[in-house]
C-alpha cells in the first residue's frame, strides 16, 4: 500500500500498522521547504491528525530519523 499517492479505499487499521512500522517516507518537497525554513530562522510547528497517546513516540522518531530535525513543536491529536 502506498498511503497518500494513490486513491485506494482508506483503511484505517492498514494506516495504522504501517505508521507503527516507523518508515514513513518524507514527501521530498516538502522535507526541502522545511530545512529551508529552519536554515532561514523560522520557527517550524509540525501539525498532525495522528493521536498522541498512541502515536508520539513512534511519529517523533519517524521524523527525525527522515530529516525533520529542529522543529519548535508537534502537535498531535
């Protein structure tokens, strides 16, 4: 399953196991406009659907080990 670049019926508990797999690729383009916003001195806030509880730790690694480094913040649900 490629979750977010194809129209597939979305299955909420195949999202799931794949995010708790931890290898969520970055979308490239936007990996590029945030270094480039970090590089500039901004303050960058990461915000996602993705529940806290459940998903932070697991998310937060995902992030960092893709390249997202020096965010101010991450707000989950």
């Amino acid at each position: 399953m490629i979750f977010g670049g194809r129209c597939d019926p979305f299955d909420s508990a195949m999202f799931k196991a794949w995010i708790n797999q931890g290898m969520c690729p970055a979308n490239p383009v936007v990996l590029r406009l945030f270094k480039t916003l970090i590089e500039k001195g901004f303050k960058v806030f990461l915000v996602t659907g993705r529940y806290e509880g459940t998903l932070a730790k697991i998310t937060t690694d995902n992030l960092h080990n893709q390249g997202f480094i020096g965010y101010q913040r991450l707000i989950l649900r």
